[in-house]
C-alpha cells in the first residue's frame, strides 16, 4: 500500500516539534554532566517543582503567567543554589554511587514535598491559543505545540551560545575537561557549579511549563527526566548540539513509530521505541552521535 505523502509529512513535524522539547528538557541533564560529570536522576522531579511553583503563582497567587513564572524561576534558582552549596560541593569528585542516591534521594523528597505543597492546585497554564490547527504548507499544526517548540528552540539556542560564546560558557568547559587544570588557570571551581545549577533551576522551570502546557504523550512532567536519557546518550552527554540533534531525532522516531507500527504492535510501543535506540546507540556509539569518547593514557 501506497505511503500518503501527507499523513509522513504531518508525523515528522509532530515529531520536531515533540523533540525540540525532549532537547531543551535534556539540556538541564547535558549541562551539569558537562560540567561536574555528576548524573542528575532527579530532572523530571526539578520540573515537576518549577511548574508547580508557577501553577501555584497562577491558582494561588493570582499573579499571572508571567509573575509567576518569576515566583517559580527565584523558587527553582534558590533551591538549586541549596543544593549546591550543601550538596553537591561535598559528593563531586567522589564515588558515582555516591552522586547516584544524592539525586534518587532528592528526587524522592521532591516528590514528597510536592505532593503536600501543591495538593488541589491545578496544574493548567493559563495560555489562550487557538484549537484549531494551523494550515502550514498543506501541513496541520496544533499552534500551542508550534509556539512551546519556538520557545524551547529559542532556549535551546540560548544555552547554546551560552556554552560557546561567553568567558563562564569557556570556563565551564575548562572545568569539564580537567578541573585541576582550570583551577590552576585562576577558574572559581565552586562558583561555577553554582552557575550550572542555576542555569539547571531554571531550565527545569521553563521545561516543565512548556511541558504542562502540552502535555507530549501524555506523559506525566516527572517521568520525562527518564524519557530524555535515549536523548543524552543518543546526542552525546556532553554536547549541547549533540543534545538537540538526539531530541529531534528521538522526536520524529516516536511519531514515525506511533503513525506506523503502533497500528501493528500494539498501542504503547512508540514508547519504547527510543529505548531501543538507546540500547543500539550504547552498543555501537556509547559516547553519542557528537560527544567525545574519553581519552586514556597508555
């Protein structure tokens, strides 16, 4: 049977626009690992807080959209600066196991916490956009997923340029490649982690409002920190473009999958799909499409 050129069209743009999101949510993942090597495996818990700070700014509050986004980027910035000076400045450097539970750990009293701070609060973003689809080229496009991928594309780019363009983006790559060497150059080791996880604060909270508001999947904001990893390893865990080519391609795999096997396979199996790439790209490429593979000496 012929392959209408149209419904492959209208699934790759879905597909974009799904991964320019998995890209800005892996972003905050990409920039503490570049940075401090330490695997943060409380991400999807770091958005589901900022959004609901914001949410409940918008509920609560009633200071609107962008009052609260403010509430919930001061709320998300403070914590992580916490963390940082309590935290994360004494597991650094140490056993990786170590590193893992800080972050299981966390994630589980955010989630406690959570539960308590935002019970009955809505976690609807108030954004006014029409239902319709917008007609673009012939191609039906929902306009809050077209303006959530502008925004994650724009913040995507931002760290982007952040990382490459500016005297703390080059220090913080000074520091990922040899801390030693880039605190014997005169680099603030210590202040520059807390500039990587306030960039992570507030990534979090941009993520999880544009998440919120489109809801990719259906999946819910905590589980999206376990739904980016195909993304990370697949564009390389230390690079910034790596990581917005992974979730783009991750995006279009899983609606190609839902559009064409999912009819066959069972509903669901699109969202294993990007695990299976994960598994290959582990085996085949495991330092990603455009991360570096580790140098050792012989």
């Amino acid at each position: 049977m012929r392959v209408p050129v149209g419904f492959f069209a209208t699934l790759v743009v879905d597909g974009l626009l799904a991964g320019a999101i998995y890209a800005l949510v892996a972003l905050s993942f990409v920039v503490v690992y570049k940075t401090s090597r330490m695997v943060n495996f409380s991400l999807g818990e770091w958005m589901m807080l900022g959004s609901g700070m914001v949410a409940a700014g918008v509920h609560v509050l009633d200071l609107g959209l962008a009052g609260s986004l403010l509430v919930g980027l001061v709320g998300a910035m403070a914590l992580a600066l916490a963390f940082n000076r309590v935290v994360v400045r004494r597991v650094v450097g140490g056993p990786p196991i170590a590193v893992i539970m800080v972050t299981l750990g966390l994630g589980a009293l955010m989630r406690g916490v959570a539960a308590l701070a935002f019970r009955g609060i809505p976690g609807a973003m108030p954004v006014s956009l029409p239902r319709d689809p917008l007609v673009l080229a012939g191609i039906p496009v929902q306009a809050d997923r077209l303006l959530v991928a502008g925004i994650a594309i724009g913040g995507a780019v931002l760290v982007t340029a952040f990382f490459h363009a500016t005297r703390t983006g080059l220090a913080l790559r000074a520091i990922a490649d040899d801390q030693q060497v880039a605190t014997a150059m005169g680099v603030d080791v210590d202040q520059h982690f807390a500039i990587t996880w306030l960039i992570v604060g507030a990534l979090s909270v941009l993520a999880g409002v544009l998440w919120t508001v489109v809801a990719v999947g259906s999946f819910g904001v905590v589980l999206v920190g376990l739904k980016v990893f195909p993304v990370v390893v697949l564009g390389g865990l230390d690079s910034v473009l790596g990581t917005v080519l992974g979730g783009l391609l991750i995006g279009m795999l899983e609606s190609l999958t839902a559009g064409y096997l999912d009819p066959y396979l069972g509903g669901g199996f699109s969202t294993i799909a990007s695990y299976l790439v994960l598994i290959v790209a582990l085996c085949v490429r495991p330092y990603g499409l455009l991360g570096r593979a580790d140098v050792r000496r012989v």
